[in-house]
C-alpha cells in the first residue's frame, strides 16, 4: 500500500502564496504520476495539476496555469505545490493523489490540506 500525506495549507490574504507538501511511503516503486486535486465548499473535486514521477511532462488546470507550479522528487517521493496569487476562489482543500503507470484514475489519495483565502 500507499500512504499520502499532505501538508502546508493554511490561511492567506488574495494575492499571497502558499507551497503544499505531500510525502509518500509505503510501496511507491510502482507510482507513476503525482496529482494535486481541489474541493470547494458544495463543488465536485477537480483536477488542479499533475507530473510525472520522473520528469515532465507537467500538466495543469486552466484555473492553474501560470500561478501554480507543480515539482516532484522521486528520491524523495515528494511532490509540491507552489501557488501564487492566490484568489478567494481558490479556496478550497487541497489533496494530494498519485496513480501506478498504466492506470488511468488516481489510486491513492491524502486526507487533505485547507487552503482559505481571505482578508
């Protein structure tokens, strides 16, 4: 098994930053992808950025592109999230998930980390 665990959310003011964590043990030598995801408040989870557990390619949500940055470490197994300019509308909790090569949906999933943006 997989074990995920985020860390790094927390409270900020429009326009600031945050960088979530997310730190895998367990049986990682199969994982191939990493991902963040969202879920605001009464929305469905969506898909935030992604990137492979050895390089590129990186992909990222519309809503993301050019704000947040997605980075892995597979020696450390370690992915993060650097967010920027943050807006109200990103509030949400954050999860960090990662997925084995081959398979199409997320298998393994944290627990979550808060993100709110607010004054």
């Amino acid at each position: 098994q997989v074990q995920v665990a985020e860390s790094g959310g927390g409270l900020v003011q429009p326009g600031g930053s945050l960088r979530l964590s997310c730190a895998l043990s367990g049986r990682t030598d199969t994982l191939s992808d990493m991902g963040w995801f969202r879920q605001a408040p009464d929305k469905v989870r969506e898909f935030v950025a992604s990137v492979r557990w050895r390089g590129s390619p990186t992909y990222y949500a519309a809503f993301a592109r050019g704000r947040f940055t997605i980075s892995g470490n597979g020696a450390k197994k370690t992915v993060a999230l650097q967010m920027n300019s943050l807006k109200p509308e990103d509030t949400a909790v954050y999860y960090c998930a990662a997925k084995q090569d081959g398979k199409q949906d997320y298998e393994y999933w944290g627990q979550g980390t808060q993100v709110t943006v607010s004054s």
